[in-house]
C-alpha cells in the first residue's frame, strides 16, 4: 500500500512537472496552426511545425539570456543545414556527403556539452525535416519558400520559449529540486530496507539496487546543479536562487549522510537480533524519504511545508532505544563495536533530520561559506579544442556511434534510392531516431518505434475515418504533436504513435493522409532493421568490456575523494569548499556511470556479458566502500590531527586503491599481497588513547571498514582484469 502510494504520489509531480514544457509547445503548435488557417494557408502547416518541433527538441535549461544565444546558435545551424541539403538535392551524391558529414560532424560536436548535444542532434533532424519538405518531384507537398516556414516555426517556439523563461525564471530550478528529492525520497526508502534483522536475507541484491538507484539521485544532482548554475550571478543572489541554493544543498548534504554506512549490516542485525533498535532505525530513514517526497511536492507547488513530528519523535524514540542498550555491560568486543557504530548511526539520522527541516528556513548563515558551484562547460577555444580531440579515438563511445551512425543513414540512403521510394528520408528519419550509442537502448527503442507506429497508424487512420472536417483533424495533430513531447523521454511507444498521427493528420491537410500509411510502415520497419544491425555489426561500443575501465575510474576517484575527506580532518575541520564538493560529485558521478554500463550491459548479447557476474560484484564492493568514505565525510571534523597509526592506514587504504585502478587500468590481475590482518583492523579501531575525541574513534572504525573490504575488492578487480 505504501509503495503504490508513493508511485502515485510520484506521477502526480510528474506530471507537474511535464506541465511547463507541454503548456509551451502546445502554446507554439496552436499559435502555427491558426496562423496558418486565418490566412488560408494550410499548405504551409507541415513545414512550420515541423521547425516548431525541432526548435523545440533543441531546447535546453537555461536563463533567458542564455536562451536567447542558444536561440541564435540554434537558428543559425539550422539555416545552414537547410541551405546545404537545398543546394545538394538535385545531386544525390552531394547530398549523401552533406548528410554524413552532418552525422559525423553534430554527433562529436555533442561532447562539448548537453547544450550543444541537443542543438547538433536537433540540426540533424532538422537536416532530414528540409530533405523531406523539398524533395523535388510530383510527391512535393508543401508551398514554395518551404525553408522560410521551417526557420519561421523554429523561430517561433524559440521566442515563446525565451519569454517563458524570462517571465518564469525559478521554474525550471523549482521543477529540478522536485525531482531531486522525489529521487531523495525513493533513496532512503531503499536504504532503509538494508536495516530489517532478519537472518537470510539477500543483502546483495538490496546493495545492487541501491547502487543502481544512486544513479538516478546523481543525475538530478547534477541536473540540478546545472540549472543553478546557468542563473547565478556571482555579484549578487536574488532572494528565491539563495533559498534553491540552500535547498541544493542540504539535498547534496542528505546524499551523503544517507551513502554512509557505519558498520557491516551482518554485524548490527545478529548484534541486536533481540531488540527493536534496528527497526527504529528502518522507520526513521522510512519517514525520512517520506519527508523528502513531501518536500518535493511543497517545492514544486511553492506551498508551505512543515512536519507533523512524526519524524523528530521517532528519533527520539530511537536515541532512547540505544541508551537503553548502553545501561547493559557489553562483553563481547564485536558487542563494543556494534554500539559505537549504532551511536554514530543515530548521530547521523539525527542530523539529517535537523537538515531536512531546515529546508525552508533560507537564512544565509546556513549555507556552506564557499557556495560556488562547478563550471563544467567549455569557455576558451582551448577548452572547446580540448573537448573535441579527446573523442578523437575509437576507444571513445562518442566517436564509434559518430561513425556508426553515418554508416547506417549510408545504407539508409541506398536503400531509399534502389527502392525508389517518395518518402524515403522517413528512413534515415527512423535511424536517426532508432540508432543510439548503446546496443541495448537501441533495441528497446526500435521494438518501440515499430510497436508505435503500428499503435499511431492504427489510431491514426480511425481518427481519419471518424473526423473528416479538417478544423477537427488541425485539433489532434497538435495534441499529437504535444503527446510525442510528454512521453518522448519516458515512454517511448507512445510517443513515436503521436508524431505518426501526427504526421497521418498534417499531410491529410494537404494532401492524401490514408496513402501515408503502407510507406510509413515500411520506411519504420526498414530505418529500424537498419539501425539494429548497425549497432550490432559497425564498431560497437559493448558497455560488458568498458567495465574494467570504469571501475578504475571508481577506484580512483574514491581515492580523490578520501583525500579530501583525511585533509578536513586534519586541516581546517568541516568545510563544504567546492574542491570538497567536486571530489564528491566526481566520485559519485563515477559510480553512477559504472552502475548504468552494468545496467546496459545486461542487454546486451549473451557472448559478450563475461563480465556481468564479475561487474556486479565489483560494483555492490565500490559502493560499500563509497558508503564508508560518505560516513567518514559526514562526520569530518578537526579537533585535532589523527594519531600516526591513522594517519598511516589512511594512506594504507589510499594507495590499495590507486594501486588496483592502475591495474584495471593496464588488465591486469593483482598479486597477492600482504594485507591487514583482522586482530591488526580490530587493533586499530580499538586502539584509541583515553583522551582521544570520540570523532576520531569513528574515524578509526570507519578506516577498519574501508581496510577490511580490500581482499574481497581487489579479488572482484582482478577477475574483472582475467576476463578482458
């Protein structure tokens, strides 16, 4: 029940969140579509939305400053794509070259960022868009001066969608902090089930899907810091961007008490098999993502929020629980360890509780002193030269698809010449849609595009039949039009049967709708055969074999992130400063990019997962140990240096993991080694002077962890190694 409701509570801010975007293109659709009907132009329909279409795929979160120059940019490419495939078209081997040498072209110049990466994938199709609408011959449809209406359509959506930002600038920032703790919400839910003491349990599988969920809570992360980003102005910050700003960063602060892990959940659950304790710390992280999803939906629909106190009494209950342990006499030393592992624990639930609702409270003082976030896009021709020669080599996935793709609209465009067919481009169309840079996700996708299309003929031809008057049919093609834009990015089948119906519709403005339908299944069925086999046969980029080379990426980026840590801990004390900040986004960013190879990789043909078992234990392994360095991070403090023997398993542990990545790195298997012993961990996690900070002993403890996880880590790493 309480799963269902969260799922429900989870689409109801969806579709808040979809609400802007659809609103916009709706907006650009309807304002086309009466245009074109009050001055008796219907003609001119499909080539202008059409431009609306790709302007509006162009689009990418931004101030409307930024809008405005990526508006430009965006107009500018797509006139000189039109101009180039109108010039090449009467001279098909001219325009073979405009079109492949677009592919390759756009496709690497998508490494500069996720704002050029959609303005060069929707200058590709706005490429095919001019093919289709100024094909010479009797299949010509459209009125002359088609490429003005297609820039005019663009142009259009682009202005709606500036004056949108600049008369809603906190929207898309609010939409984006939604999501991240709706995401937030879901990650605690998940981590609270690694607290359940029962015996036989599979805690592996628990860890893999909260590994796997950390992605997504990394995307919105980073989703979100872009979106801030693109409004801060360093001279000053406005009221509303502070507070989002503060919000930002309790979330990030959140995520990092929530990956902490304070001690092996075996050990807590036959410690404290007999007592409630370990259910207590189950609900409150329970009530601490449904804290989050609350705050998601006060922050979406600007509403205040306060807490009922459910929360702050179960956390008390909680700290109850454990002085109540602490009265009995502990024998055992695993006993001892238990406890002051639970004690750090319930510091650092309590904590996230204080965080948490402190969410609305936007007093300055509480944000970090350095609240400068990462610029990540390329500024200097230096940085944008640097971006592209770095994918300028068949190991990058970016330069593979680049030429897979234009492999394949090659032998999409041969096709259509021997099969001589009038709509032919809808094939290089569906390539381009179908072919992406993974195996997996190319296939779902092609099996969506057919099932689509099907479902969009299917509905398509009964509109036809049943709505004759075209003021009916002008109706749904821009519902449509805005079906294809709500579901483009999350349900694909149904996005693809809006943009067929919509095409069905349009053309039956102008021309035959019902004649559309056999040579749009078969350009489908033909672009998708294509791009299926492409993927599969022309350089393709397996995500099986990339395993090694991403968990060395991990691997050393936890060590970055450690190093970070053990300064704060001898230096200055707890400082959110941006080098601490980046070193943890990177290694969580890491992390997430192993989880989703691994995901991909599990789709992909049986003859080249050798490395699922493997990579799945590795990465269950490398988020355990980021769980511990997130808990060494969530209580950094400076009281005063770590002893010698602290100071010498830090670097232990930092060069056990360079050590390993380098060997991912080269391929190869790891040597045995001397390790610590554990009566050598326990030592060091029991061997705190009297007058050594309580800080410090966690620090000691937490270092055990990290220690005693290397055998089984670099035992995962060397079979990944042995398999390449």
């Amino acid at each position: 029940m309480a799963s269902s409701f969260e799922g429900m509570r989870w689409r109801h801010l969806r579709s808040r969140v979809l609400g802007a975007s659809t609103l916009r293109i709706a907006l650009a659709l309807i304002g086309a579509m009466a245009a074109c009907v009050a001055l008796d132009r219907v003609q001119a329909v499909i080539p202008l939305l059409l431009g609306v279409i790709a302007s509006a795929l162009a689009e990418t979160d931004d101030n409307w400053r930024g809008r405005l120059c990526a508006l430009a940019t965006t107009l500018l490419c797509f006139a000189l794509i039109i101009y180039f495939v109108q010039l090449s078209l009467p001279h098909r081997a001219y325009l073979i070259l405009v079109l492949l040498g677009a592919a390759f072209l756009l496709t690497l110049l998508g490494a500069l960022g996720e704002r050029y990466r959609a303005i060069t994938s929707a200058t590709l199709i706005m490429a095919l868009y001019a093919a289709l609408a100024t094909q010479p011959g009797a299949s010509r449809v459209v009125a002359h001066g088609q490429e003005i209406l297609l820039l005019s359509g663009a142009a259009w959506y682009g202005a709606i969608s500036v004056l949108w930002a600049a008369a809603f600038p906190m929207r898309a920032v609010e939409q984006n902090l939604a999501s991240l703790y709706a995401s937030l919400g879901k990650y605690l839910a998940l981590k609270s089930t690694l607290f359940e003491p029962v015996r036989g349990i599979d805690l592996e599988q628990r860890r893999l899907a909260l590994a796997l969920h950390n992605g997504r809570v990394v995307d919105a992360l980073n989703a979100t810091k872009e979106s801030l980003f693109s409004r801060t102005n360093p001279k000053h910050v406005a009221d509303r961007l502070a507070t989002a700003l503060h919000q930002f960063f309790v979330a990030q602060d959140v995520h990092e008490r929530t990956s902490s892990s304070h001690e092996h959940y075996e050990l807590l659950a036959d410690t404290f098999f007999h007592s409630d304790v370990l259910y207590r710390c189950q609900r409150v992280l329970a009530l601490l993502g449904d804290d989050c999803q609350s705050l998601a939906e006060a922050i979406q629909t600007q509403e205040k929020w306060s807490r009922d106190g459910v929360t702050s009494r179960a956390v008390e209950d909680l700290e109850a629980a454990i002085s109540h342990i602490e009265t009995v006499s502990a024998s055992a030393e695993a006993e001892q360890r238990a406890r002051r592992s639970l004690r750090a624990l319930a510091a650092n639930l309590n904590a996230m509780s204080q965080e948490i609702s402190g969410v609305f409270q936007d007093e300055r003082h509480r944000m970090p002193a350095d609240t400068a976030l990462q610029d990540i896009q390329p500024r200097t021709l230096g940085q944008f030269r640097e971006r592209l020669l770095g994918q300028l080599s068949l190991r990058s996935p970016l330069m593979r698809h680049a030429i897979r793709l234009s492999v394949a609209l090659a032998v999409g465009y041969a096709l259509m010449l021997m099969t001589g067919d009038s709509y032919g481009f809808w094939i290089l169309l569906t390539i381009v849609f179908v072919c992406q840079p993974q195996y997996g996700a190319t296939l779902t996708r092609l099996i969506e595009r057919i099932g689509g299309t099907v479902l969009g003929l299917c509905v398509g031809w009964a509109l036809l039949r049943l709505f004759a008057d075209p003021l009916a049919q002008s109706v749904f093609v821009v519902a449509a039009a805005v079906l294809f834009f709500i579901f483009r990015t999350t349900r694909y089948t149904l996005a693809t049967a809006g943009i067929t119906m919509f095409v069905l519709l349009s053309f039956n403005q102008v021309s035959d709708g019902y004649g559309l339908i056999v040579p749009r299944l078969l350009d489908t069925l033909a672009g998708s055969l294509v791009a299926g086999l492409s993927v599969w046969l022309v350089l393709p980029c397996w995500n099986s074999l990339r395993l090694p080379r991403l968990a060395a990426d991990t691997l050393r980026r936890q060590a970055r992130y450690f190093s970070e840590i053990m300064a704060q801990y001898s230096g200055a004390g707890r400082h959110d400063n941006l080098a601490y900040r980046i070193a943890r986004r990177d290694a969580h960013n890491a992390d997430a990019a192993l989880s989703s190879a691994l995901t991909a990789a599990f789709r992909e043909p049986a003859y080249i997962r050798r490395h699922i078992e493997s990579g799945t234990r590795f990465l269950v392994l490398s988020h355990t140990l980021l769980n511990y360095l997130s808990a060494l991070g969530a209580h950094r403090n400076a009281e005063h240096a770590p002893v010698d023997d602290v100071a010498s398993a830090a670097a232990r542990l930092r060069l056990a993991l360079e050590t390993v990545a380098q060997a991912l790195d080269c391929g190869q298997t790891l040597p045995d080694v001397e390790l610590p012993e554990t009566a050598e961990l326990d030592a060091l996690a029991a061997a705190a002077a009297p007058d050594e900070p309580e800080i410090h002993r966690g620090l000691r403890a937490q270092l055990a962890l990290a220690l005693r996880l290397l055998p089984a880590l670099r035992a995962a790493a060397s079979d990944l190694a042995r398999k390449q």
